[in-house]
C-alpha cells in the first residue's frame, strides 16, 4: 500500500488535547491529525485513551484543553449535535441504532425530508435512502426494520447515515469486531469508497493485519499520551508494537517467592458452541496464572464456564483429586471455586442487605443448620474475613449499599474468601480503581498465593499480567494463542500472540 | 429513638393509632377490645395473602393470580365438602391445590421465561374460568354445606377466631422463614441483586418459583377459609382482592423492585386497610371513599418510600461513611 501524498492541510486536528476524571488522566496533551481521503489508524492498548479521544471528537466530552481545528479554524463541540453539524461522525462497535425502525428512519432519523405540510415524506426518504445505500453498494431494502438485519448491515446503516448528513470525518471504532470474514472484506471495499469519496477515516483497530491492509497513517497513544504518528508506509509491525508497550514508568508490584505446588485444577479440552474451542491447562496451589487477550477473545467465557455459569460443549475439569462435572454455579462453590466478576457493582453485592449477610450469601449452607441461619455463626463469619480485609464500616448491620467502592469490594472479596475457596479467579481486579487500591489489591493476591490458594487473574493490563503472574495463557478469538514463562514473558510476545502476529523474523 | 422513628413500620403503626384515635373521637365503640377484635378478624385473609405476596414481590415478581387460586381452591372445597369428604382432607387439598396452581406460575416464570405480570395475568383469567367449568357457574351456598365445614373459620379460641389464630401462625412461620433460615436470605439476594445472587450460587428462577408455590399455597389455604366463613362460593368470589393484596405490601413498605421488605410492614399495610375498610361504614362514609382513600394511601406510601430512598444518595465524604 503506497501512502497518498499528504494534503497540504488536514481536514480535522486536534493539538495539545488533555482530559483528566477524578483521579485519573485519560488524555496528556495528545494531538491527532486527519486527512481528506485518508484512513488514519489509531492504535493503543486497552487503556491508552482511544476511546476518550472518540468522545472529546463526538461532543460527549469537553477537553480539559486543547484546540480542536476544522479545516485550519478553531472550532468546540460542546455537544454532540454540534460535532455532527461539523461533520464529525462516529460508528461504534455495538452500533447505537433503533432496532424497531426502518432503515431508511434510522438513516434519517432527526433530519427526515418533509413534505410541504411538515409530516414526514415517506417516498423521498425512502428514494433517497436507496440512493445513498446504492452509493455504498449496499444492497438493503429500505423498509425493513433494523432488527431483521445482521451486524453488518446494520454498520452499513450506521454508514449511510453518516452520509446522509455530508459527514466529511467517520470514525469507526473496532468496526470489524463482530462480522465474519466475507463481511469484513466488503467493510474494506466500503472504506475504499468512503476515502474515494474524500472521507477523513479514524479507524480503531487492535488487528495488525487489518491496519496495514486499509490504513495511510498511524496514530499510537499510550497510556493516554501521544507516542508518535506517521505513514504506513514508514513503519513495520515490530516497531508499532514497541511503541504500544514500550513503558516509561514500572509500577512496582509485590515481590513473591515462587512457591508452586501440587496442580488444583486441570481443565482439558473445555469448548463452547461459540464462545471458546479446546481449552487445556493446569494451574497449581501457590500460583497466579494470568489471562491476557484483546476484549472479546473468550477469557471471562471460559472463567464464567469453570464457574458453571454457562456449560462448556465438550471437555472435563479435575479438582484436587476428582474429576468433576460442574454444572451449575453452587457446585463451583461446593468445589472449591470461587469467581470475583468484573462488574462488582451490577454482580457482586447485594444492596439493601447488610454487610454480614453479604458475606455469609455463599456460606449459608455452613452457617445453618437445617435450614435455619444460626446468626452468632453468621456475625462471626463476617467479623473474621471484614477484619482481614480491613473493612471501614460502622458496624456489620450496616446496609452494603451506604459503603464507598473501596469498601463494598472489600465485602464482596471477604465473601469469596469466607467459603475457604481453593481456586479464585479474578477477573479484571483492578479495573477502575485507583493506583493506591491497585496495590492493596496486588499485596492481597500475592498474600493469597502465598498461603496456597491458587488464582487465576484476567487482565488486559499489560503490567499488571507481567507484574503479578507465574505464567501467562495468551487468548485470541476463542483459543489459547500462547502460554508463557519466564523469561518468554515480554510485553511483545503478549501483544504479538494476542493481536495474531508472527514472531518477529 | 430518632433511628426508631425513621422505621418505616414504626411510622406506619403510628399512621394507624392516629387512624384510630381519630375514629374514636366521634365512635368510642370502634375502639372497644371486642371491635378490634372484629377487625382483626375481619382483616386476616388479608394479612395471609399479603404475606404471600409479600415472597412473591421480594423476588421481583408479582402475582395477580392470588384473588384467582382461593376463588378456585374454595370452590374446589366447598365441592369436596358436598361429596362427603372430611374437613380433616379438605384444608391439605386446598393448601396443596394452591401449591399446585402457584407452582404453574412458578414454573411459567421459571422455565418459559415470560414476565411474572403476564403470566399471573393469564393465570389469573384462567383460573377464574375453571371455576365456571367446574361449578357450571352456579353457586354453591350456606345451606349446601356442612355445619363443621362452615363453623371452623369463626370458631372462637381464646376470643380470637380460629381464622385469626391461623394468620397469626402464618405471621410468625413467615417472620422465621425470611429472617431466619437460608432460604428467606435467598429471596431478599434475588430481588435485591439478581446478578449477584446467580454468583453465589443461587438459582434465581428457581427461588422466584418457590415464592410463586408459597404464595399458591397460602391463597389455597385463605380460600377454604374464606368460602366457609362467608358461607358461599361462587365464580367472583374475591374478584379485585388481588389489588387489596398488592396495596397492603405496597403501603406496607415492600418494594416493588424487589430485594426490600419486612413481615411487619405488611401486616400493617393490611391492617390498615383492615381498619379503613371497617371504619368507613361505622364514620357513615359512603364505601366509595374507601376505594379512593386506600389509593391514596398507596400513592404517599410509595411517594414516601421513593423519597427515602432518594434522601440516601451517594456517600462519597469519609466522614459520612461512618455516620451513616
């Protein structure tokens, strides 16, 4: 793919653009050029501010500063609307669509052409709806209703509306994340014709293949700062993955003596219809076994398997001794395995319970007799795992709603911990915490493997898996793409065996 | 005290001693032991329900269908007492047929996955019709039935009646199920965090079905008890009572959403009722004011109840934290 030579001036920029929420910095003075009839790649880690960057160039957040430009003058989108009368228009993952409406009413939802008594005039939305779908080469039927079409049309939909309003910049956010590969080639067609037609593209994407398929520029961010930017032409895969991970700061994470003892779980040949095919491994007392993979390659799938959320197709798990079969989630408990979701809010505690009962939830078959609850069990329980864990409440009657996060998690841990767990696995654990708990939360998985307890950790935190864990499974797209050890564990090869990319030569 | 004073059961036996005082001021005699009694009485089908609903709404459920199951259950009563059989089977039949008839919303809403409104909506319906299939829509009345069949309801112990005493057990067989054994633990977990509860271990649908079974249950029971203590069964025994039922948790602080609730809330949600509803007529209000003051009680309770919950908002201050 040759470069386009580069336009004298670029269609949309944004300078020196930083953005801070409470307690973290998502953008650090970043810049980002687009280019009249060029598809520019952004690309970053999970983490590095892609998706912030999308929504300070939508309207949906203002920069803390920083200068937008539109065609050399100065210009703000203080909402979303007004991003999209510049012009400026976004396609994201899970398309925001209606699904009861027509395609020709989503397309022109909002800016629908009126007949002379101001009612909608149905013939020309939907001639003109069939002309911009034409010009796509989008072979759809105007008047069917969005819930009848497949992901891939519906990016489609998403397209022509961007069209139908003269957007002159399209951002597509991991756009071939769902489709199959028929569908992806013709999205690679779609984008030829967009840039053809003069489009500034944005495309986010973590699949290599696809960025030096389509893409005329690069973009990487890491860590919400501008690392560097340029032309496809100038770069090779070896050096934009080191630019993706290369890291300025080490975070310092808990030492440990590796103390690996006897295996705990074997997990052989477990496979899903569609969600994960033939997974196989071992993890030991004493070990933190890391999961990393891009978001979607299957990793909290298999973890909800093993915990008899879903049930895998094929295969068989060994615990300790026996070979088991787990088939809902209380036998995971009665086993010995615990899981520690990502969403603690939604699917950890229990508001309007108290903190006690909170923790004593997964016991309760250890805390009764009979059926019925013995509460001088019950407080005891919570009193020795709350005070473990230094939780800060008033007393344990206290309602698990009024805590602050830091503390509800705290609740949440303790009740994992108080069914005397033999596996725990933890799925993003630190996610959306601040640097202080972080490391409270790395000490206390380090504690937890120094006591026997084995633990699974997934994370798309590149240090965080390097930092904590023994032994790292990679997954990409429903399969183990790569187990590693000791010295092979390098932010390269996890990027490399996540994103798909060949071992450097 | 000021803790005690924000409970929300506290406030509402006030709000009823008020009730009361008020009506005793132009009726002294509403007030005597042996009206309260009467009242009591009056109100205990009432309470037995309620409490079953009560189950049903903590795990984010509702069951229209309650009015339906004792109308068929009492019907099916009175027709096991015309052919002879003893009252000694008739009270498990009825209790077990309730069990069976919550048991198929249970496992509507367990299995099939439709919304609790819809399928007790239809049940509700249906069950209605099963009376007139069973019955050919004629009435079964006081002198059809059997003198014991009809005198257990109002068989006076200890100057309540035995109907009184059976929903005062029900009260404390509900109080230990939801605060002392695992499974009332596992119907406030469901309502109050779906997500969570499958987590733990807990079958969500599972639970809801047994709520709908409890629920069934109790309405089969009130169902013997309301056909013989008013000595008639007939297609629209009880029709509308499912919303008394549904008022008396709603005013009694059981949340909608689910997960929040406490046995003496809706008792005295239904108490209330009990009380307006027996005093209207003595006051010599016409019984239409009754339908519009009980809606007006449910609109304070829940705006009363949706404020609370505002008021609370996010606790962000440290400081807060541990005052709260």
């Amino acid at each position: 793919m040759t470069a386009a030579p580069l336009p004298p001036q670029p269609v949309l920029r944004l300078s020196g653009i930083s953005k801070s929420f409470p307690g973290v910095r998502a953008l650090s003075d970043v810049q980002l050029d687009l280019y009249a009839g060029q598809v520019t790649a952004l690309i970053g880690e999970n983490g590095a501010g892609k998706s912030t960057i999308v929504k300070v160039l939508t309207g949906i957040y203002q920069p803390d500063a920083g200068r937008i430009e539109v065609d050399g003058a100065q210009v703000q989108f203080p909402t979303a609307d007004a991003a999209a009368r510049a012009g400026v228009t976004a396609i994201h993952q899970e398309t925001v669509l209606f699904d009861e409406l027509t395609v020709a009413e989503n397309i022109f939802l909002g800016h629908a052409p009126r007949t002379r008594l101001g009612l909608i005039d149905w013939v020309a939305m939907e001639a003109q709806a069939r002309a911009l779908l034409d010009r796509i080469g989008a072979d759809l039927d105007p008047r069917l209703t969005l819930r009848e079409l497949g992901i891939a049309s519906k990016h489609l939909v998403a397209i022509a509306r961007a069209l139908s309003i003269d957007a002159r910049v399209v951002i597509m956010d991991e756009p071939t994340a769902a489709l199959s590969h028929k569908e992806i080639h013709e999205l690679y067609e779609l984008v030829e014709r967009l840039k053809a037609e003069g489009k500034a593209i944005l495309f986010i994407s973590h699949k290599f293949d696809e960025i030096f398929r389509i893409a005329d520029r690069y973009t990487v961010f890491r860590d919400g700062a501008f690392i560097g930017a340029g032309a496809m032409a100038d770069v090779t895969e070896g050096q934009l993955v080191q630019m993706m991970v290369g890291r300025s700061v080490d975070q310092i994470f808990p030492k440990r003596a590796h103390n690996i003892g006897a295996p705990v779980l074997t997990v052989a040949g477990y496979s899903h219809p569609t969600e994960f095919e033939d997974i196989n491994f071992t993890l030991h007392r004493g070990e933190i076994l890391g999961f990393y993979g891009l978001v979607g390659a299957g990793r909290s799938e298999v973890m909800q398997a093993l915990f008899g959320i879903t049930k895998p197709s094929k295969g068989a798990c060994r615990i300790g001794d026996g070979v088991a079969v787990i088939r809902s989630t209380a036998e995971a408990i009665a086993q010995g395995i615990v899981y520690v979701p990502e969403d603690r809010g939604k699917q950890g505690a229990v508001k309007g319970l108290p903190i006690f009962q909170n923790v004593t939830l997964p016991s309760l078959s250890r805390t009764s007799r009979g059926g019925f609850l013995r509460m001088a069990e019950e407080f005891k329980l919570a009193r020795d795992y709350t005070r473990r864990l230094d939780l800060r409440a008033a007393s344990l009657d206290q309602d698990v709603g009024l805590l602050s996060g830091g503390n509800q998690q705290k609740v949440v841990i303790a009740k994992w911990l108080a069914t005397k767990p033999r596996v725990i696995i933890l799925d993003e654990p630190t996610k959306g915490i601040d640097i202080g708990s972080k490391a409270a939360v790395h000490d206390f998985m380090a504690e937890l493997a120094a006591e026997g307890l084995a633990v699974i950790m997934v994370s798309s935190e590149i240090p965080e898996i390097l930092g904590m864990s023994d032994r790292v499974i990679v997954m990409r797209e429903g399969r183990i793409a790569a187990e590693l050890t000791g010295s092979d564990m390098t932010p390269e090869r996890l990027v490399r065996a996540a994103a798909g990319i060949a071992e450097a030569a | 005290m000021n803790r005690l004073l924000k409970s929300r059961e506290v406030l509402l036996a006030l709000a009823i001693l008020a009730l009361l005082a008020v009506i005793a001021t132009r009726f002294p005699a509403f007030i005597a032991p042996g009206n309260l009694t009467n009242v009591f009485n009056d109100t205990a089908p009432l309470i037995i329900l309620a409490l079953g609903q009560m189950i049903v709404i903590l795990t984010k459920c509702i069951d229209l269908s309650v009015a339906a199951t004792l109308a068929l259950c009492g019907m099916v009563a009175a027709m096991l007492d015309g052919a002879g059989v003893p009252l000694a089977l008739i009270l498990p039949a009825a209790l077990v047929l309730g069990a069976a008839l919550g048991a198929v919303n249970g496992l509507l809403v367990w299995k099939v996955d439709i919304p609790p409104i819809v399928v007790t909506l239809g049940t509700m319906t249906i069950y209605r019709g099963i009376i007139f299939l069973i019955s050919d829509g004629r009435w079964i009345n006081a002198h059809q039935m059997t003198a014991g069949f009809k005198d257990l309801p109002r068989t006076e112990v200890l100057g309540l009646h035995v109907m009184s005493w059976i929903a005062l057990a029900v009260i404390g067989g509900a109080y230990v199920l939801l605060n002392r054994t695992a499974l009332g633990r596992s119907f406030f977990a469901v309502g109050g965090n779906p997500h969570a509860a499958v987590y733990t271990g807990i079958d969500v649908g599972r639970m809801q079905a047994v709520a709908f079974v409890l629920s069934g249950a109790l309405a089969g029971l009130t169902g013997y008890l309301w056909v013989a203590r008013y000595a008639v069964a007939y297609v629209d025994v009880a029709g509308g009572f499912e919303l008394d039922v549904v008022a008396a948790c709603v005013i009694g602080g059981v949340a909608i959403a689910g997960g929040a609730g406490s046995v003496a809330g809706a008792v005295l949600g239904a108490l209330f009722l009990g009380v307006i509803k027996n005093a209207l007529p003595v006051v010599g209000i016409s019984p239409f004011w009754q339908l519009a003051i009980s809606g007006s009680a449910i609109i304070i309770a829940v705006a009363f109840n949706a404020r609370q919950g505002r008021a609370r908002g996010r606790i962000i201050l440290k400081s807060a934290e541990h005052r709260a």
